[in-house]
C-alpha cells in the first residue's frame, strides 16, 4: 500500500512537470487522500479484530491442558498464538508466525503437504479428530516433517469460531 502512495505521489508530481498543469498535481492528491484513509482503515480494522480476540484468546489458552504448538483460526488459516515448543518444533520466531497463514509454510514443500495442513484445519475447525504428518518449511528454508494432531479445545466460543490448536502426534519425540 505504502508503495502506491509512494507510486502516485511520484506521478503527481511528473504529470505537473511535464505537462505544467495544476491539475495532475490535484489528481495525485485526491489519490493519495484516498489511500491514506484506506490504510487508516485497514490499520484500525486491525487493532479492532486483536483486542476483540484478545479475551477469547486468553480464556481459550488457560483451557488447554495438553502441550501444544500453535493456535490457528481453521477457517482463515491464521495463526493467532505461538507457544516456546511451537517456536522450537515448527523452527519459526513467533513474532513472524503470528498472524501469518500456517498454510503458506507448506507453499514450497509438496502438494501433499497443502493437501495435509488443509485437512488438518477443516477438521480441527469442525472439532473432528486429525492426526498425521504435517511437513513445513522451516525459517531458514529446510524443510521440516512432523508428527501432528489437533487438540479438541474445551472452550465453546473457539471451537464455535473454528479455532485449531495444533499440537506434538503421538509418535512424536
């Protein structure tokens, strides 16, 4: 977004240079105010959508007993909290991670593994049982495979909402 501000702030000003009318200047400004209060609204949408979260998140996490990796919304594949194991296991900072799609670290692995991470969230959002293999890409590019299941969550509102949480198979060492 930042780069079309950037992008029509530099049109603006070569249409006024070249064509040496006020005019393109003006167009390049009412642009640049519409984009400006787009990326207001996006950011604020934002905010919005983490504090509304923020007390289902909490509730959702003190309910889960089991150890586990991360928390994801199943429907939309984000992920929306990532423990100290997840970030040793999944080998990802957890700042990153967090709010990235977890199908995206399955992009440059094998149609298998899309396949596998896709059925794990459609399961785990419709509080069905999964476990499998999931294979991932790791932050420094290796590919990494792991034994996984979903955990069922106790919290009524998360699984109302699809949440997953992902947590070690039970082959996993």
């Amino acid at each position: 977004m930042w780069s079309l501000f950037v992008l029509t702030a530099v049109v603006g000003i070569a249409m006024y240079w070249f064509f040496e009318r006020i005019e393109g200047l003006l167009v390049a400004g009412g642009v640049l105010f519409v984009l400006i209060y787009l990326l207001i609204g996006v950011r604020l949408t934002l905010r919005q959508e983490k504090a509304e979260l923020k007390p289902l998140l909490e509730k959702t996490l003190a309910c889960i007993e089991e150890p586990f990796w991360v928390l994801v919304d199943g429907r939309q594949g984000t992920v929306l909290h990532v423990t100290e194991l997840g970030a040793l296991e999944l080998q990802h900072d957890p700042e990153v991670l967090s709010g990235q799609r977890i199908s995206d670290l399955t992009l440059e692995v094998s149609t298998a593994a899309q396949v596998s991470i896709t059925e794990m969230l459609r399961f785990g959002a419709a509080s069905l049982s999964w476990s499998g293999k999931l294979e991932l890409k790791a932050e420094n590019g290796d590919t990494i495979s792991l034994d996984a299941k979903v955990l069922y969550l106790k919290n009524a509102q998360a699984r109302k909402a699809g949440w997953v949480a992902i947590a070690p198979g039970n082959h996993a060492a």
